[in-house]
C-alpha cells in the first residue's frame, strides 16, 4: 500500500519531502522512503503525519484497485 505523504505535504501545506522531514524530526532517507513506498511508517509515525498535515490516516493512502474474480 502507497502512502501519500508527498502529495498531501505539499497540497496542506505546501510542503516538499525535505521540510516535512524536518518538521517531523526525522531524517530526510525515512520520509524519502515513505514516499517511495519501500517502507511503512510506524503507526506513532502516522498519527505524527496526521496531527501535521491536519488529515485524517485514511488520506494518506492511495487506494488499491479492485481486482474482479474470474469465474
């Protein structure tokens, strides 16, 4: 599952990658690989993103496409 974080920094609160980082007090690589979708953030680190980008957790991922059963 793809987190949103880079589009929703940067529409909430014009934002890049980089200075979210920064806000968060995290190093640049662990948001950088959010956004990328090599990892996950903890669920402390969402709640964090949330309570920043004044969203609620279920924006800050892409939703998946529904595959249909062949039958």
């Amino acid at each position: 599952m793809k987190v949103k974080i880079k589009e929703l920094a940067k529409e909430k609160k014009d934002w890049s990658l980089y200075r979210l980082a920064k806000e968060l007090g995290l190093p640049q690589q662990t948001v950088y690989s959010w956004a990328s979708g090599r990892t996950q953030p903890s669920y402390d680190n969402m709640d964090r993103l949330c309570d920043i980008l004044d969203c609620p957790v279920g924006d800050l991922f892409e939703a998946e496409p529904v595959q249909k059963k062949l039958f």
